[in-house]
C-alpha cells in the first residue's frame, strides 16, 4: 500500500510540474506537450554532425554544462534544409532531445528555447543536477528577420566585458542584431588604424582631454574605446550567440569629438554666438570640402572590413543644417547642383558615404533624417526614430526598421518621477508589448518592408550614476527587453496584455537567477477607512518606509494611520525593485515665490525668471569659479519636510558647480552651512524652522562648460 501511496504521489508530482504550458519567451508558435519527460543532467551528452554548429556546442556545454560528444548524442543539433532561416523544430522525447534548425541562429534559437525549459540555474551556474525536460515538440520561427538593440557606448563607455555581458541578455531573448553607436559628439570608441588620434584622444573626456565634456564623469578623464582585436572578440562573441554586430559611425552630423581633433573637416564661415541654443558648436562636416570624403573612404574603408555585417550605418540624424547654411564653400556647391535645400546637400553627402560602402560590398542604414534631401541607393536600409509617421514614410520607399522613440527608446522614464529623459514618452514595457503596426496605421505595403523592430538605450543620463555596475542599463531597459523580444516574435494578432504578464512574472525568475536589476511594476497602494495597504502581483517583498526616519522595513499587513502620506512602498526581487509609490499627497511639491541672485549674470534666453517660474531651468553666462554663488529667496520663509537645490541637471551634469557647500537662511541675513554639495545638488531635510534664504557657494574652478544651470527648488511640504 505504501508504495502504491507513494507511485501516486510520484505520478501527481510528475502531472503538476507539467500541467501548464512551460514559460518560453518570446512565445513559440506551436507547442505540444506529450506524455512523460527527459532527465536532463551534466553528464548528458551533446552532439552534431555540422562543422558549423561546433561553436553552438561549446557554448552548451559551457553554459548549461553538457558533455560534448563525437558519437550520438542525447541532444542533437541536425541543419534541416526544409526550414527557413531561424525556424527551428524542438522534440523532446524520454530517450533525448532533437533540435532542427534551418540554419546556426535557427539552432541557437532552439537552444535558447531548450534553456527555457530547463531549471534557471542554467543562466547563471550551469546545471548543477538532474532536471526533467517534458516531453514536447515546439515548432517556431520569429515573425521578423530583424529584431535589434542599439547601445549608446558614446555617451557612457561600456568596456568589451560589459558589451559582452549585455549581448548575453539579448541572447537569452532571441535577439539577433546590436548596433553599437560608435561615434557621436561626446566621443570615438572604435581604433581606426589609419587614425589612431580619434580612439586614443576621441575615446576619453575630462581632465586634460580636448573632448568636449557635456556628460559627466564630473572633472575625472574617462573613457575608452575598442581596439578592432576588441572588437572581433565582441563580434565573435555575439555570432557565437545569434547576434550581428552592426556599427554605427553617426556622420556628417554627431561629429563634434572628431571636429575637436581635426578642425579642419568643418566648414569655415566667421563665428557667431547667434547659432542654435545661442551658441556656435560646429558639429558636422563640410559637406563640400572633397579631403573630407578621402578621410571617412579611410576610415569607413576600415569599419567595412573590421565589420561582417551586411549594413554598415552611417547615421544621418539632427544635421544642424545651419552650419552649411553660413558656409560659403557648401553654398556654392549646392548652387552648381541646382540644390534648393541643406537636405539636398546632405543627400550628397549621404549618396558619397553609400559609394564609398558599396566599393566594400556594403550596403548604407541610416537614420530616418537622411531620407527627407531625396532618394539614396535602393537597398539603404531606415531606421526610423522620430516617431511612427516618419517609420511610414521610410517604409514606402525602402526596407525600415521601427523604432519610434515614443515606443522603442528605452532611455525614456517608465514613470514620471522615475530616472530617465521624457522627450519621446515616458512609458514602460506595456506600451512596447502593445505596439502593433496595423493600429499604427502602417499600411499593407508599409508593412511588407518592415524587417523588424529596435530597442536602444542613448546613455547621456547613464554616465552621471555609476556606470561600473549595470544596474540603471538593466533598469532601463528590463523587462522592456522582455517586451520588445515579445513584439518582434509574435505578430499583433496573437498578443494578449495579461496572460503575457503572467508569464513575464514566471520569466522574471530567470532575470533574476541572471542577475538583472530590472524594473517592477510598482506596488499598488490603497488608503481606506484608515487602513493603509499595498500589494504586488509579481512574487516581490515590499518594503516600506515611513517619513522622518526614512528606515525600510518589510511591509507584512495592512498599516493603520491616520498620516497615510508619510509611507512609501517599494517592491524588490532578486537584484529587481519597483519605482516608489504611495498615496498621492506623498509626493505632492509646492511652489512658493521666489527670486534668484547670483554673482553671475543669467542669459537671455534662459533667465532666471524662467527657474523662478518653476517651468524650465536657467543658465548663467559663464561658468563658475572659486566663490561664485547662487541664492535662492522666498517671498515668504516656507516651511517643508525637505527641499532640493541644484545647480546642472542630472542628465547634463557639466554645467554644476563641480564643487560648493549649501547655506541655509531662517531669516534673510544670517547663514549657517548645512553641507556639500553631491553633484551638483543637496537636499535639506527636515529643517527646524521655515527657510527665508539658501545660497549655493562654489569653491572650485571653472569646469570648461559654458555655462552654470540653475534648477528651480523642489519642495515637499511638511505632512
Ligand atoms: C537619434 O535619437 N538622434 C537618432
Ligand atoms: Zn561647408
């Protein structure tokens, strides 16, 4: 009788670990399950009789930890010419595991998916026991042949390791294309041989460097770049895992860091302040000067053999036009070409790079900007950022990939008080899972040449926080991935919002066994009848804290008080933790009247009335120096929990006063010091009074920036 107890209750186990459809993302097209299961272990062996799946070998073996075999295998790896491309067929049966594949990323598709079905330790040890693999067979292929990321490596420097570590994450999700944007104002991350300067000089900012050096790293030198030996280790890397490497060298436009060390590629006109912003910043090349097309023949010359991708891009995006507008040399050229516009102009240029790519046997992507001067080569692949009308027009005439900023930039803030910039959106992985382009409106011949979606993450706000640990990348652009991976796998038709999440939460168990930072949902939290709760739905701990003393503990019940305003929730799991949430007087801002004074004198377009009305930030004329200050005074003293002043914005930390103490008025005439500032800010908490007065010193020299922002204050109110 006990063993018949026990044989049931094996049988039941056995029923319920399979009883629901395994967690695959993205969602496969065709799983059946059948009866039974494989046992799966380290001492399972793998096998193949295709040369050219021998580094997919490797790889299992190294990262779930299998046996490589020369004889049969318990898993084998077959080609199958009857599928396309990345389709693959996936069976598993008791006695092994067969994956198909109509080529290598069709098999490293199967592969990712076999992970899916084995126990998360795979992501980060390898597996350290038998597992059992249900009987299945899956049969799948993505709906789009391109699904991309695209790395800001300018704006923040990610060394090779980093890159490496990241191309693992896309891996997992089956995404197969990384544009690298190598190039932009801020600095040049790919050595060029012929050039060496623009690496050694153009990959490093701050300090003594020439770089001009709007993104922080505050006043330390920093920076690096790829030797081309780094480089196709990265893109071996990532072939070895389904991914091409695309570079992406920004031109004419983005060329401020080039510019810097070779002045010469600019137009030449005479100086003036009266340029956009107010001020002059040269940033893209002559467009008629005939030794600049000799120098990126060179340069682009060595990007096209370092790089095996099909397309090489070439940028295109925010030419600021008007620098060929005062030139005399780029005026003349568009007059013997009969050309009306500064488009036209930059159609030339862009029609000169794409020559210079097809003598390499490459073909031009660019930015949707490029398309607007008249037609480029054919087979000049768009990506389209701007925004979803502009992916449209792009897909009329030439093949697009999508990526409206609104939906794809992942740089943007998930919610508004979350890091992050809001130009684009601010939106989190939902509004990515329900992007479909018949609801955009794209039309059946728009849509035959979309070859796929893009995330990206620009990185300017990345460099102000700590970018030796992946945490704000991972925040930013987990589970956002997770979305996109989704969208570009499985067609609008077949997506449902909830049962996709509720398979995103199983999935989070594997971001959080890889060691992802991601983002949560944020807890939902409910005041009534003087009981305050909050609830998560995705397996987290919330943790609460409560105003003065700001300790987090571990929320267990419902919390009775009549101050609901003084708690904050937030949701963590694993490396993972949500944005804060609470009752919405929690985080309520006032905003008395104030002035602002200043050793310095403001600029015209952005005065300190403009600060002063809340709305924008202000700037100085200049930057600061050893004694300069800012102060702030209120109409009335106000009385607060907490206020923040600063100088710089966290996203353009240049323009702060790099160091400086805080003073704090009671009355309007006497100060007393209440501490440093920390980038360029300071909160003062909980002061003992109201605040008539604070002023900002600065005790150290000017930073190279032109000029000091000035952030109107931030207040919260006492509760
Ligand atoms: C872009 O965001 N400037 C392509
Ligand atoms: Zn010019």
């Amino acid at each position: 009788m006990k063993r018949i107890l026990t044989l049931i209750v094996m049988v039941m186990a056995h029923v319920a670990a399979f009883a629901h459809e395994p967690i695959i993302i993205p969602t496969p097209k065709n799983i059946v399950l059948g009866e039974g299961s494989f046992t799966i272990s380290p001492n399972s062996t793998i096998a193949t009789r295709s040369s050219e799946l021998h580094p997919l070998v490797d790889y299992c073996a190294k990262q779930i930890g299998l046996v490589k075999t020369n004889k049969s295998g318990d898993i084998e790896l077959i080609i199958d010419n009857n599928l396309s491309g990345e389709e693959y067929r996936l069976a598993v049966t008791i006695t092994g595991i067969t994956i198909c594949g109509g080529d290598y990323g069709g098999l490293f598709n199967g592969i990712m998916t076999l992970m899916q079905l084995l126990p998360e330790e795979v992501y980060n040890e390898g597996l350290q026991g038998s597992a059992e693999v249900p009987c299945c067979e899956i049969s799948d292929a993505p709906r789009f042949e391109h699904r991309g990321f695209m790395l800001d490596v300018c704006r923040t420097w990610m060394d090779k390791e980093a890159v490496m570590n990241f191309i693992d994450l896309l891996a997992y999700h089956k995404i197969n294309s990384l544009r690298l944007h190598l190039t932009d104002d801020e600095a040049w991350r790919i050595e060029i041989k012929s050039h060496p300067e623009l690496a050694e000089v153009g990959g490093y900012r701050g300090g003594d460097s020439p770089i001009w050096p709007r993104y922080g790293k505050w006043n330390e030198k920093w920076g690096g770049y790829y030797t081309q030996d780094d480089m196709r280790e990265i893109i071996a890397y990532a072939a070895a895992r389904n991914i091409e490497v695309i570079p992406e060298i920004d031109l004419p436009g983005h060329s401020l860091c080039m510019a810097t060390m070779h002045p010469e590629i600019l137009c030449d006109y005479t100086r003036t302040n009266s340029a956009s912003f107010g001020y002059d910043t040269r940033s893209a090349f002559c467009a008629s000067r005939e030794e600049n097309y000799t120098l990126l023949a060179n340069i682009l010359g060595e990007v096209c053999e370092l790089f095996p991708s099909e397309y090489i891009h070439i940028g295109g995006d925010e030419v600021e036009m008007s620098q060929w507008k005062r030139c005399p040399s780029c005026q003349a050229l568009m007059h013997e070409n009969g050309m009306s516009s500064t488009s036209e102009l930059q159609q030339y240029f862009m029609l000169r790079l794409i020559d210079i790519l097809a003598k390499h046997g490459k073909k031009p992507a660019v930015w949707n900007e490029a398309i607007e001067g008249g037609k480029l080569s054919d087979e000049t692949l768009v990506y389209g950022w701007e925004n979803v009308k502009e992916c449209r027009t792009a897909a009329t005439n030439y093949k697009t990939i999508v990526m409206p900023g609104q939906f794809f930039y992942f740089d943007m803030k998930q919610s508004a008080r979350e890091p992050g910039h809001d130009w684009a959106a601010i939106f989190d992985w939902t509004k990515v899972y329900n992007f479909t382009l018949t609801a955009q409106g794209f039309t059946e011949v728009e849509q035959a040449n979309i070859l796929g979606f893009e995330g990206s993450f620009f990185s300017e706000a990345y460099a102000s926080r700590n970018p030796e640990s992946a945490e704000y990348l991972h925040y930013q652009t987990f589970p956002r991935i997770v979305a996109l991976a989704e969208v570009a796998w499985v067609d609008g038709s077949e997506r449902n919002e909830t049962t996709f999440y509720t398979k995103m939460v199983e999935h989070y168990n594997r971001l959080d066994a890889i060691g992802i930072a991601y983002r949560l949902m944020p807890p939902k939290v409910v005041y009534k009848d003087g009981v305050l709760s909050a609830s998560t739905d995705d397996g987290s701990d919330i943790f609460y804290s409560r105003e003065p003393m700001g300790v987090e503990m571990l929320y267990t019940k419902p919390i009775s008080t009549d101050k609901p305003a003084e708690y904050s929730f937030v949701a963590r799991r694993g490396e993972a933790f949500s944005p804060e949430a609470g009752v919405a007087t929690h985080f309520k801002t006032i905003t008395p009247a104030f002035d602002i004074t200043s050793s310095m004198n403001d600029s015209e377009k952005f005065s300190f009335d403009k600060a002063e009305g809340y709305g924008r930030i202000a700037r100085t004329t200049r930057a600061g120096d050893v004694g300069d200050w800012v102060m702030f005074t209120f109409n009335e003293p106000v009385s607060c929990r907490r206020m923040k002043v600063a100088t710089g914005n966290f996203q353009l930390p240049r323009y702060t006063f790099e160091n400086g103490f805080v003073e704090v008025s009671y009355d309007g005439k006497t100060f007393e010091r209440v501490g440093e500032l920390d980038c360029g800010m300071y909160f003062i908490e909980y002061p003992s009074q109201p605040i008539k007065a604070v002023r900002i010193t600065c005790t150290s020299r000017g930073n190279g920036a032109e000029w000091v922002s000035i952030q109107p204050p931030t207040i919260w109110p006492k509760l």
